[in-house]
C-alpha cells in the first residue's frame, strides 16, 4: 500500500505543467487530488484525467492577488 492511499493532496498550479505532473503522481500513489490553477477549464481537464486513474478529484480556479502597498 502507498503512504499517500486515502490521502487527499491540494496542488496549486496544477492545469499544466509541472503542477500537472504533481497531481497525476499523487494520484497514482493513490491519493484524491485537489487541482487548483487560474482557470477551471485548465483545472478540469486535469481533474479529468486524475479520475480516470480511479481517483476523485475537483478541478477549480483560483487567483490570489496581492494589493500594492
């Protein structure tokens, strides 16, 4: 059994890239994935592709601004 079985992982960044890497090895290690990037349909489509490893997984968007000081 993997360490991450039954676990649940949030990766930031995850619509592409090297964030998408993250979510689909957390997944088949076994772990349920939160994927989070800037837009949802970037999200979505890798949470798409981490059920059809068996897992769950949400796809949702999600920018963090930072006000000028």
């Amino acid at each position: 059994m993997s360490q991450l079985a039954n676990q649940v992982a949030v990766v930031t960044g995850a619509g592409r890239g090297i964030g998408r890497a993250i979510a689909l090895k957390f997944a088949a290690e076994g772990a349920d994935v939160f994927c989070i990037s800037r837009t949802a349909e970037n999200s979505e489509k890798v949470a798409q592709e981490v059920r059809a490893t068996g897992r769950k997984a949400w796809g949702l968007a999600w920018m963090l601004l930072m006000a000028r000081q």
